[in-house]
C-alpha cells in the first residue's frame, strides 16, 4: 500500500496481506465479506479509514516481517487491525504497538469483522455490496487458492502451526467442490489446493460422503482430486505429506486428471534427526517411492523444502541430506535456515548449531541442488510444453508457467515476442533454453 488522501465516505477499508498461500486464503475470505457488508477496500494507506494486517508468525524473520507491517501501517496512517498467525502472540505485538485497535488470531474472519464493526461501523447498501459468487480473490484473475481445510494433527518439534490454527478440520467436499465451480465460471485457469495438510484431508470426518452436483462423493483427498480434476482447469497440490494414499495421485497425474506436480515437505533425510523433528524417518522407502512415482508418470515435478542447521545436525547428518538430494533428483527445492520460533518444542533440544553455521549449511544445500535442478530441467529442451501466461512484458512477449512451476515459488517460462498474446490463455511454447530454475522458448501454432 502507499499513500494518498484519505475520503471518508464510504468506509474503506486497506489490506496487507503476508505469510503463505493459506493466510492469502484467509484474507481473501475476510475480504469477500468485508465487500459484502458495504465496505469500499482501497490500495493506499492514505484511502483507508482502518487497514487490516494480515500477518505470519511461522519463523522469526516471518515475525519481524509482520511487525515491520504492522509499524509502516500504524505510520501511514494510525488505524490498524492485526489478524493472522501472529495475532495468537497478542503480548507480543501489543508491548510494540499498544496503539493497535484489535488483535485476532489465524483464521478468525469473525473476529475480524466484530472488530470492523466496533471501530468502523458498516453503511450497508445492497447495490455496492453484491459480490461475484466466487468471492474476491487477491490472486490473478486466471489462478486461485483453494484451502480444503484448516489445522494440523501433526507436532512436528519444529513448528507452532497447530498451536496457531489447531487441529485438522477438513471442509465440506461439497462445498470444496462448489467453490471451484465458481473459480472455474469466472475464469480461473488453475486451482492451486493447499491447506496445512492436503493429505490428511477428510481424516477428521473418517472420509465421510458428500454430495456434489447430486452425486456421492467421499470427503478424501483422491476422490477430491478426481472430481476437481474434471472441470477444465489445472489443479496443483501443495504440501502433500508423504501417507501411502498419495500413491493413488500418480496415476491421475499420467492421465492428465491433475498436474504432474507434487509439493512433499520432506524437511531432512537423516533417520535421526527425522526423529527428532518428529517426522516420517524411512528414507530409504521415500527413494522408492519417488522412483515408483517416476516411473508411472515421467513427467512428474517434484518440489520439497529442507531444514539446514536442525539441533543437533552434526556434519555426517548434512551430508546424508546432500546425498538424498543426489539420489532423489528433486526438481525444486526450498531449504530453510533453522529458525527457533517461540513456543516450538525443537527450542529445548540440545546442541543448537551457531547461526552462521545454519546459514552456511543452508546456502551449501541450494549450491548442490542447483545442479540438480538445471539437470531436471534441461530434459524439457526441444520439447513443447503448454504454458499458462501471468504476465506480458514490454518487448512483446510474455513470461509464464508450464506445469512444472507453481505461481512465486518455482521458476518461470520467457517466451519470444509474438502476436496476439494475452494473459491467462494457454500456449504452446517450444523450449529452446534452461538455466537451474527457468525456461525459454518461443510460441509455436496449433
């Protein structure tokens, strides 16, 4: 947001919005609601009678990052809500802003909207609050997030995520199901499904049918991924935690029902120190699976994010994560600098690495993955892939995404000036170059 001048009628209302594509979700649906009871949402600070700071508090410099945020809106323009992850830590934003209007929690729409209410209260007019059926989204008009569901059963020592958004409460599949619809009608050419844990989508609610368009359908992540798979658009998973039913995916994927792309946040590949972050330690059976995955669908991409300087990771501990790395031949990967968050049960373990070994460690990790990543990705020169435009450039081209790259976090595909080019229509795209993270090539017709 930047700055102007302020026109107090109607209530407006200015967002910042940080964290992962799960926050992004949850100001979209705060958004959504906030259009719907009249409010006018604005761009600039200055527009804004109360801006809304949606914040993350996974990891320290996620923490800072918000804060920071908090602080820029509190001085542009004085009026600030604070929700999200950060807003579970409420002491710890008010003996640094006192002056903050509200504080809410991760996922609190509701809370939100009290909060509206009590320091901006709606005009409510039923001609500027009608609002498309599927929401106003803060993505592209051609992409969407879609959350199946919210918390996660899972401890892991490293992260307060349950402790933030708590346990796993899986959606409705039909509702699931009809706001995809909505997304696809209004134009949406790829849902991205994210949640804390896709896999463990319907386990709260034992896999239980819904119904869909008149029809049974289980509240399970595969029969979610088949229906979603047969309206027209992409559709990406993200953070899909290792359990035997993602095999079932695979196949979807080589017949074209999902994307050929798999987020698993694999997070180390030492047995011991698996253990000690409380997650799934056999890595010799996730080779095989990886293997097996490759084999039904060659054209799989794979992505996973590392964790480098863990407590306790001693150098033979990296070094069996570097040799994963080798074996697996992941096609993306994120790796974190080890961050103590507070309230993470990893902050008790003993012998906690020096920070400037941590980073060191982290910096290693990408240095030999990027190898890795030019070589996974050199295989696509000389083919043609299908590429979704995001954006065109001045010279007249475009840069957008084959089914190997997720919006933000992967890389990108530049495509050679050409007529006629527009944003979120499909192309076919020659390849003609690869670096370790991006494509080029050049559109070619029919």
């Amino acid at each position: 947001m930047g700055s102007s001048a302020r026109n107090s009628s109607p209530p407006r209302v200015g967002f910042v919005s940080l964290g992962c594509p799960k926050a992004l979700v949850d100001a979209e649906q705060i958004i959504t609601q906030v259009r719907a009871e009249g409010y006018d949402i604005v761009a600039q600070y200055g527009d804004a009678d109360v801006v809304v700071v949606n914040t993350c508090g996974f990891i320290e410099s996620a923490i800072d990052e918000s804060l920071d945020a908090i602080g820029e809106a509190l001085d542009e323009n004085g009026r600030v809500i604070v929700t999200g992850c950060l807003g579970a830590q409420e002491l710890r934003i008010r003996e640094r802003y006192p002056e903050v209007l509200a504080i809410t929690g991760p996922h609190d729409k509701a809370g939100v909207m009290q909060a509206l209410h009590a320091h901006l209260p709606p005009r409510h007019d039923p001609f500027t609050s009608l609002i498309p059926p599927q929401g106003l989204k803060l993505t592209p008009a051609h992409y969407a997030y879609l959350k199946i569901s919210e918390g996660c059963n899972h401890r892991c020592t490293f992260c307060i995520i349950p402790s933030l958004r708590g346990d796993l409460v899986s959606r409705p599949v039909g509702e699931v199901l009809q706001e995809a619809e909505h997304l696809v009608n209004a134009g949406v050419k790829e849902l991205l499904v994210i949640s804390q844990d896709t896999s463990a989508y319907g386990v709260d609610l034992r896999y239980r049918t819904g119904f869909w368009q008149g029809r049974p359908v289980r509240t399970r992540l595969t029969e979610l991924a088949q229906a979603l798979g047969k309206m027209g658009a992409w559709v990406r998973l993200h953070y899909v935690y290792p359990y035997p039913h993602v095999d079932e995916l695979i196949p979807l994927m080589a017949d074209g029902v999902l994307l050929p792309y798999l987020d698993v946040p694999l997070q180390h590949a030492s047995p011991r120190l698996l253990r000690a972050m409380k997650r799934p330690g056999d890595v010799e059976k996730t080779l095989e699976r990886i293997h097996s995955w490759r084999r039904i669908c060659p054209d799989l991409t794979l992505r996973s994010t590392f964790i480098a300087g863990f407590p306790g990771e001693t150098e033979q501990d990296f070094e069996e994560l570097l040799q994963f790395l080798t074996a697996a031949e992941l096609d993306r990967v994120g790796c974190f600098a080890y961050s103590p968050v507070e309230g993470a049960s990893a902050n008790a373990l003993p012998d906690a690495l020096p920070e400037s070994l941590r980073h060191e460690r982290q910096e290693r990790l990408m240095r030999h993955q990027e190898s890795i990543s030019a070589g996974r990705l050199h295989r696509f020169v000389g083919q043609v892939r299908q590429v979704l435009v995001d954006e065109l450039t001045e010279e007249g081209g475009a840069i957008g995404r084959s089914s190997a790259d997720a919006p933000d976090i992967d890389g990108v595909v530049t495509i050679a000036p050409a007529p006629d080019l527009k944003v979120g229509q499909f192309l076919s795209v020659h390849i003609d170059a690869a670096d370790a993270h991006d494509l080029s090539g050049h559109r070619v017709m029919g």
